[in-house]
C-alpha cells in the first residue's frame, strides 16, 4: 500500500512539475527571439539590461484592453549604453539574432545619433515586431505580437471590443 | 527620459503600423546596391530605409479604412513592394554621378522605360522616372530624385498607374509630394521638347551609363 502511495505520489508530482515547466519552456520558446537579442547586445557591447517591473502584467493588460490585437509585450532597457558606433554594426547584431524569418522594414537614423530600427516576422494575420531604438546613451528593444484582425476591429470599434470579449482561442503571453 | 523613450519607440512602431508603413531588407526585388546604401548612409545626415515586401504591405493594408482609403488600398493589395531610400545631406557634394549611376544600372533593361529625365546644370536638381512594362501593362515604377543636399529613391514593384503615386505618397515611407513632384518634372521635360516616353529607344538608354 505504500509503495503504492509512493508511486502516485511520484505521478503526482512529475506531473505537477511537467505542467509548471512545460508551459514556462514553450513561453521561453516564443520569445526566443527577445531573449536572443537582448543576450546579444548584453554580450557585444558589455552591457545589462534592466526589467521592468510587472511586465507580464501591463502585457495582460494591453492584450485585454485591444481585444487580443496586441500581445507578448515585452521591454530591454540599456541605460548609459555608450554603442552602438556604427548602425550596420547593431543592425547586423540584430539580423544574426533573429534569424532569417525576420525582416528589417524600416532603418533610419539622424544626426544627433538617434537610431531606430524596426523588425517584423508576418504570421498569417499577425506580425511579430521587434523594435530597437537608441536615443539619449538609452537603447531599448520592445517586441510585440500584433494581430491586425483584431487591432483593426479595436481601432475602428473600441466599445464593440470590449463588450463582446472576443478574443478568440489565442492567449496572452 | 527613459519612459518616453520607449514610449516614443512603442509609438513609432504603432504609428508606422497603423500608417502603412511597416517591409524586407535584402528581398531580390530590392533594386539599391548594399555597398552604395551603406556608403550613403554614411555621408547622410539623416536617412530613412522603408523596405516593404508583400507581406508586409497585405499587413499593412488591413490598417486601411475600406471608406476612406479604398482606393489606397485597391492599389496596395496588387503591389509586390515598395521599397524607399531618403537620404539627407550636410553640404552638396556628398554623392556622385557615379552613385547615381549604379542605381540607374538596375534598369537599363529593356522591360523599362524612361519616363522622365532632367538633368541640371549643376547636378542639383536632376530627376529619373522610370516605368517597367509587361505586356503593355505597368508593373513597376522607379523614381529618382536628386537634389544637391537631398537623395531619394523610391522603388514601387507590381502594376501601378503613375496616377496611383498621388495616394501612395506621404505613405509607405514614400515622400510627402513625390506625385506632384513627379508631374512637374514631367511638365517641364514636356516644355524642354523632350521625348515622351513611348519615344524613348534603347538606343537612349545608350547614353545612361
């Protein structure tokens, strides 16, 4: 009888553990690409970004707040970031992380040293981008998952959105 | 400071969405040299790179009101891309003929068709347009305008009227007043006694380097 209860005990707990790390591992899995690039920056210009507090929570909160047209927020801030010296060389940083799924769509930089640049992975109706701004000794990257379906039905019928709750099967990250 | 930079980029990603701006780097159809847009960029001042493949454009165009941007977007939903380089400079002098000449390499072909060419004096104020016909049928356009402290290239692949140009500009990255722009040059070819287009042989595409 005991060794019975030890063995479901063990069931219990394996099962307990796949469902808490299986899910943590697949949502690692989605932001892979954030992770990568941030990793990047970190090591290639010897720096460390901060997090901001409650992400997941202001994520939760714009995905309820647009009918499920904007998920996966996610924000890397590098204070006192002295680089990048040359674009390319970010840019190329960037592209290396992503992978060839990713496109860059719009590069521009100005005088004063002010650089963005705009990534996307189109997905059907949605689009994966990842934005990488530096102004101001400050580099940030911010990517967001946007479902044009849905953001288009918010945009042009915000109260329609929130009353229905339509959100559809897909799940905030 | 720091939240409303990343406010400014959260915004600047929203907005360029939401406008239609949002394209590929290095698509086969992208017609700019990767040595010479990153020699340009260089030497700019300030410069803009909007690459837009098909994707990206049927993204965008769902951001399209279907009232109030439904010829916009009746022409965005046949485009293969629209690909744009702004580049703006300190002082004149900063791109050469030469340059100038790489980009127009990519279309002496015989599929295209030179429009409008002006040429100033002083190389400040010279203008290309270039149109890609397929079967009597426009399926691409090329614009070249060149000013002594400014360069922009805007690239426009799948069948578009020139007409089309006046909904499309300040959109997609395409400069604000492109299409105005464009039919001046043209008005002031027309008024030099120029060829017109259906005029224009290969044998004038000669002198293009």
């Amino acid at each position: 009888m005991r060794t019975m209860t030890r063995f479901l005990m063990g069931e219990l707990l394996l099962t307990l553990a796949a469902a808490i790390v299986l899910p943590m591992t697949v949502r690692a899995a989605g932001h892979h690409d954030f992770d990568a690039v941030v990793s990047a920056v970190e090591h290639r210009y010897d720096v460390r970004s901060e997090k901001l507090p409650m992400m997941g929570l202001i994520s939760f909160c714009g995905w309820v707040a647009t009918g499920g047209g904007v998920k996966g927020l996610k924000i890397a801030e590098f204070d006192h970031f002295t680089g990048p010296t040359d674009p390319a060389d970010l840019d190329k940083l960037v592209n290396e992380s992503l992978g060839g799924e990713w496109q860059r769509f719009v590069a521009s930089r100005e005088r004063n040293g002010e650089l963005n640049l705009i990534y996307a992975q189109p997905d059907g109706h949605a689009m994966r981008m990842l934005i990488v701004d530096y102004e101001h000794d400050e580099l940030d990257v911010v990517r967001v998952e946007v479902n044009a379906d849905r953001l288009q039905h918010w945009i042009h019928d915000p109260e329609g959105s929130a009353k229905n709750h339509d959100y559809g099967t897909e799940k905030p990250d | 400071m720091k939240r409303v930079s990343i406010r400014n980029a959260v915004w600047t990603a929203v907005v360029m969405v939401a406008a239609g701006l949002p394209a590929a780097a290095q698509t086969p159809q992208n017609p700019f040299p990767v040595t010479l847009q990153k020699q340009l960029a260089d030497r700019a001042k300030n410069y803009t790179e909007v690459s837009l493949d098909r994707k990206m454009l049927a993204f965008a165009s769902h951001f399209m009101n279907d009232k109030d941007d439904a010829e916009g977007k009746r022409i965005v939903d046949k485009l293969n891309g629209v690909y744009v380089r702004s580049y703006e400079f300190d002082a004149p002098g900063q791109y050469t003929a030469a340059d100038l000449d790489s980009i127009r390499r990519q279309f002496d072909t015989p599929e295209w068709t030179q429009l409008v060419k002006t040429r100033s004096r002083d190389a400040s104020d010279d203008a290309d347009i270039y149109m890609k016909l397929v079967n009597n049928e426009v399926q691409g356009m090329f614009i070249l305008d060149a000013e002594s402290k400014e360069l922009d290239f805007v690239y426009i692949s799948g069948p578009i009227n020139p007409d089309d140009l006046q909904d499309l500009s300040g959109n997609f990255g395409i400069p604000a007043g492109t299409y105005e722009k464009m039919k001046d040059k043209e008005k002031a070819q027309k008024k030099a006694g120029e060829k017109t287009p259906k005029a224009v042989t290969k044998a004038d595409k000669g002198d293009q380097p």
